[in-house]
C-alpha cells in the first residue's frame, strides 16, 4: 500500500517541487545521489574502481516532453563521457540512459528523436571505449524501448538491455535477448503496474526474478544480476555454479549507497559487481521509489527533514 501511494508520488510534479524547495539535508540526497554536477559523478566514478567496483552512470531526468530539453541531455551524456575517458575511467565505468530522457515520449516523432539522440550517446561511449545500457521504465514503453535496442544494437551490438522480473511478459523477452554477446540487465521492476501487466505479490516477482535468471544463465548473453536481496543473489550465485560459467560471463549490479558491504564483500571474491551511481538535479521520483522499496529510507527521510525543517 504505501510503495503504491509513494510511487504515485513519484510522478506528481505538485510534490516534487514541494520536496525539492524543501530544506532537506543534502546528506539524504548524497547518500543515494552521488552530486548533481557530472564532475561530482566522475569522482564517485574514480572512488569506486579503485575500491575494485564497476560503475553504471545514470544522468537524472526522465519524461522529457520538450526538444530542447531531450538535447541537452544527450549532450550532458556526451560531455560526460568525455570527462570519464580523460579521467581513463572508462575500462570500469559505462553509462545507463532512460530513453524518457532524450526525447521518447514526445508526441510524434519522439522514438526517432530517443532513437538519434541514444545513437549519439552510443558513438560517444564508442569512441570513450564504453557501452551504453537502456534503462526500462513503466509498461507502455517496453516494446519501444526494446525496438529501439534492436536497432542500436545493429550498429553499437554491446548496448545493453533492462528487463523487469515483475512483468508477466520478462521471462520470454528473456528467451529473446539470452543471445551471444547481448547484455541483458535483470531487474524486479520500480513502477507502479497494474495486474493486468505485472506480478504484485513480492513472492511472485521473486518466483519470476528466479525462472528469469535461469533463462538468461543459462543461455548464451551476459547476465547482469541487479538486485540487493540477498536470496536472489545467493541463488545467482548458484546458478553460476550449476551452470558452470566463468567469472567475467556475468556481473552483479546494486545502486549507489545501498548495500555497499555486500558489494565489497562480491568484489573480494573475484565476482564483477557494477554500482549504479546517479547524478544531477533531478534527484526527485529516483528518490521516491528507492523509499518505495524499503520504508526505512523514508524514515531516514523524514527524520532529517524534521531535523533540518
Ligand atoms: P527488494 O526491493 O525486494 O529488496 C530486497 C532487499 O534488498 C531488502 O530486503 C533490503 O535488504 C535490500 N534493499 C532493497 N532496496 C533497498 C533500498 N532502497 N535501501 C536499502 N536496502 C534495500 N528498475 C527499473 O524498473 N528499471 C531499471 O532500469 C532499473 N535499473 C536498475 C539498475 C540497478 C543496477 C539496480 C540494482 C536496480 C535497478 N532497478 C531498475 C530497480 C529495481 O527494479 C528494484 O526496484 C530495486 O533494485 C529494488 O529491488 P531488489 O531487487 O533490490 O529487491
């Protein structure tokens, strides 16, 4: 009920500017946002490979209805691959980007201009030495977002795609994309879904999370396990094991500031583990579903905003 009401919040624009003026402290946002320059991002980028972890860079924004908008973030992606490939961060750190953000739902032509703009984006990455993966947001756009994929991938074959164990359709979107050299990042699911649509019990996401997986290990992609629960990860571990596949064919994935001694303790065993690390102004509906998924944060939240209010 309240991971419901919190991720409506998440798309209210009346709340989010209320939170956003709000006096909150900035060590809430730094402790899940590593800082809303790219230059704060590429510094959190350099502490995390040094500490033996990968990086996945996410731009905030998402739900660009406007051009200009969709421009400026492709380019803020382009600058900041630039910075990360000055920095030679790029063997460890690659770029995720939500295709809301460069354009794809603007009316009319928007998946041309979301399909442009992420070209764009790739070549950068390219000429950085680095891939792009495409975020997934909610259900209406699942079947642009992975056309759109197809086609990268005929130029830039290394993007990677996003799928959500919650939705009823992910197992075989699996079957699909479990192909030789696709990169296919395995995720519950962050928006609110209808029934129709999507799993709601968590013991039936899980249950999907885990035939999912074993599609995608067992066939011949790159899985990249992106989850915290502790369960999933113990049997991603052992389906590794069964399977019989190299470290290196896979790589576990959790977000910035969530976590951080479980990824620690992966890294030291050898295994690939990739943080999520999102930067920039538009903190607000990445925020709210994070405290969607655990009320603790939202305690954390409250508490400094009493504190500091
Ligand atoms: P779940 O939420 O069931 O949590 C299991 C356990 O993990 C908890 O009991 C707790 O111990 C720990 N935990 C989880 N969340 C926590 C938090 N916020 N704070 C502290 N502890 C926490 N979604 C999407 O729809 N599209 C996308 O493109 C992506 N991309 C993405 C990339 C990466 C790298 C990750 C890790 C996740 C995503 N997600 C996503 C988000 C994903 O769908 C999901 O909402 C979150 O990962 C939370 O789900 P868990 O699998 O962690 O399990």
């Amino acid at each position: 009920m309240l991971r419901r009401v919190l991720l409506s919040l998440s798309r209210s624009t009346r709340v989010r500017d209320l939170v956003e003026t709000a006096p909150i402290s900035r060590d809430v946002v730094a402790r899940f946002v590593a800082g809303t320059r790219a230059e704060e991002a590429v510094t959190a980028t350099r502490r995390l490979v040094e500490s033996g972890r990968l990086v996945s860079l996410d731009r905030l924004g998402e739900d660009t209805l406007d051009r200009a908008q969709a421009d400026a973030t492709r380019d803020a992606y382009v600058r900041l691959l630039k910075l990360l490939a000055d920095d030679g961060l790029t063997a460890g750190a690659e770029v995720s980007v939500k295709l809301s953000a460069v354009g794809q739902a603007l009316a009319g032509d928007g998946e041309r201009l979301a399909l442009d703009n992420a070209a764009a984006i790739c070549e950068a990455a390219r000429d950085a030495g680095t891939l792009v993966t495409l975020d997934m947001e909610d259900h209406t756009t699942t079947d642009s977002t992975l056309s759109i994929l197809r086609e990268l991938r005929r130029d830039f074959p290394g993007t990677g795609a996003v799928l959500q164990a919650y939705l009823h359709r992910t197992e075989a979107d699996c079957r699909d994309l479990a192909t030789e050299g696709s990169r296919v990042r395995l995720c519950k699911g962050a928006y609110k879904e209808p029934a129709g649509v999507a799993f709601q019990s968590k013991q039936e996401v899980d249950r999907s999370y885990v035939r999912c997986l074993k599609v995608l290990m067992r066939g011949s992609g790159y899985p990249m396990v992106a989850t915290h629960d502790p369960r999933l990860v113990a049997i991603a571990g052992e389906l590794v094991r069964r399977t019989g596949r190299d470290k290196g064919s896979y790589e576990y994935q959790m977000l910035y500031g969530i976590r951080p001694n479980e990824q620690l303790r992966l890294a030291a065993r050898g295994e690939r583990v990739r943080v999520y690390v999102p930067y920039g102004d538009e903190w607000y509906g990445y925020l709210v579903r994070r405290m969607a998924e655990r009320p603790a944060n939202l305690v954390f939240f409250l508490r400094s905003l009493a504190t500091k209010g």
